[in-house]
C-alpha cells in the first residue's frame, strides 16, 4: 500500500495474537486459539480506518494489541517510527500519553466510585500533567469540549445516561492531547439516535483536533458514516480493503458482499439479493486450510480448499484475498 512514510502514522505489519487454553487432559497438546493471524493495514495521519467483522473475528484484540493491552506474539506496529512490539514497559509508559482507546461499554469502563471530574483527571494525575489548578481546568475544558456541563463533574456514572457516559469516556481518552484513538464499538451499546450523537461528536473532534482513529465495529452502517478506509476481518485475518466508497459501491471478496447485502439494496453489492451465508464462523482454534471463507463460499473451488490467498492489491487502492477476480 504505497504511500508518503510522513504522511502514515500506524503501520501494522503480520501482527499475530494468540491464546493459550486449558489442556483437555494432561498429556494432550495445549489449545491455541489465534485471535488475529497476521494482519497488517495502515493508518494515514488525520485519518479514519474501519475494522469490520463479525463477532469473534478478532478485531477487537487487534485494537487492544496496538496498545500494548495483550500481548503480540509476531509482527511489528509501527507508530510515527517507533516499533512498540520491541520498547521496554517503562519506554511504552510515554508512548500511550499519544495513544488512548474508548471501550464498548461507557458504564463497565468508568470506575463507579469516581466522580466524573474525577475520571477525567485521573490519566493527568498518573502521568503528572500540570498543577492541582491547571487539572480542574483541563477537566472543564473537556467536559465542554465533548458536550457535558460544568455542574457534572461531581455526578457519579450511574446518574448520567449512557451517551453522557460515553462522553465521560471520550473526555477520559482526550485528557492528554492524544494523536492516535482506537474506538472499539463505541456506539454499539448506545440507542440508535443516541449513536448519531456520538458519532457527529467524534468526526467534529478529529477535524477540531487532528485526531486519527482506528473505528472498530460491527455495523457497517455506522462505518459507512465515518470511515475513511474499510478493512473487512475474517478468522483473524483481512480479506479486503479499499477505501469508504470503493468497498460500499465496489465490493470484491465473497463475504463483503455478503456482509454488504444486509443492509444495503442487492443492486449496490452486485449479488442481485440477500446473500446468506450457511454454517458457522469455524474455530480459530483448529483453522480450515486453505481459504478461511471457503467453508461458507458458494463460489469456493479446489484451489480455496488447499491454498490460501494473499492480501493482494487487485486494483489502485483496493485490496483483496482471494484466488479469483471477483469484480461486481
């Protein structure tokens, strides 16, 4: 994926994530489960990239892995030329003053014997930003930078409604002037007209602050409304990327069309109708060979059952894994 080094600010290269299990019986082999399985992309600075997929494909644990929250076990993540896959704990302490993450679920994420105030200045606090005075000011400009008021830093999580707790947790993750912010499925759990809020909040944060994300979700619609690029994961690994317009009026790989005629009209996805994918997502634990896809692919031929694709540019800007040319 060419593109000017200055210009990216993330670049993720074969990252690998595995889990080790219980052993069935004593003398068995340990289950590995291979949450993500050699994923690279890239991030443009001031940019938003969509991670999509279903549930279990593993781009949460890739979000959480850029941020050092698990452990990598292959790859390198290059953030503004440092690989922080080789940094010390102590060199990282510095490094996630720049980088901040807003979890799924805003009440599981606040501490509920905090105030809001509170939880806003706590990363200040743990990384010694400013004095006592200049810190209650930080947390009032953010409380109104993200559309809460002043009399609300001392209300606890339980008395705001879940898009103020939301906002609580964007406040949170702005506290020290972040270049870089994994949003793993933060409208999910929100009402739909609350999700529109959010999601207006955090396109005006990014042209207000330089801001570059990396949006995890599983709903396109809302990808659709705030992504840049798009890259769909499938069995911890990505079969397609393109950029927002490419993916949504040109899809390519087998299961974006599926995933895309859910919810757009099956003329946009060239498939004529809903695509319905029969059988389940296989275990990650014990992975088909071959394609990944080709257990639930109506197109998959001998070649998708023993050799598996490479992530491969198939036109300018748009990448795809799979062994045919699979234009709408």
């Amino acid at each position: 994926m060419s593109e000017s080094p200055d210009n990216i600010l993330l670049d993720v290269d074969n990252l690998k994530v595995q889990f080790k299990l219980k052993r069935p019986a004593m003398f068995m082999p340990q289950p590995v489960v291979h949450a993500v399985d050699g994923v690279s992309f890239r991030i443009r600075r001031g940019s938003t990239l969509g991670l999509v997929g279903e549930s279990g494909c593993g781009k949460s644990t890739s979000g959480l892995a850029l941020l050092g929250l698990v452990k990598s076990h292959q790859g390198q993540i290059n953030f503004d030329g440092t690989d922080l896959t080789t940094i010390s704990t102590e060199d990282m302490f510095p490094m996630r003053k720049r980088m901040q993450i807003i979890f799924q679920d805003p009440y599981s994420s606040l501490n509920p014997r905090q105030t809001a105030g509170e939880i806003v200045m706590e990363p200040l606090l743990i990384h010694d930003i400013g004095t006592a005075d200049e810190q209650v000011a930080r947390v009032s400009e953010l409380f109104s930078l993200v559309g809460l008021r002043q009399n609300q830093t001392e209300l606890y999580p339980h008395q705001f409604s879940g898009g103020q707790r939301q906002r609580i947790c964007i406040a949170r993750a702005l506290a020290l002037n972040p270049e870089f912010i994994v949003c793993d499925e933060p409208v999910s759990a929100l009402d739909v007209a609350i999700q529109a809020q959010i999601l207006n909040l955090l396109c005006r944060l990014q042209d207000e602050l330089g801001l570059t994300y990396l949006f995890i979700s599983h709903d396109l619609a809302v990808v659709q409304h705030v992504c840049d690029e798009v890259a769909v994961m499938y069995l911890g690994t990505i079969v397609e990327q393109a950029t927002r317009e490419q993916l949504f009026s040109q899809p390519r790989h087998p299961y974006t069309r599926a995933l895309l005629s859910a919810v757009l009209k099956g003329d946009s996805t060239g498939s004529g109708g809903r695509i319905r994918l029969k059988g389940d997502i296989p275990n990650p634990i014990n992975k088909p060979g071959g394609c990944r896809f080709h257990t639930r692919c109506r197109h998959a031929k001998e070649i998708c059952r023993s050799e598996e694709p490479v992530l491969a540019q198939k036109s300018p800007g748009h990448w795809e894994a799979c062994h045919f040319q699979t234009t709408p």
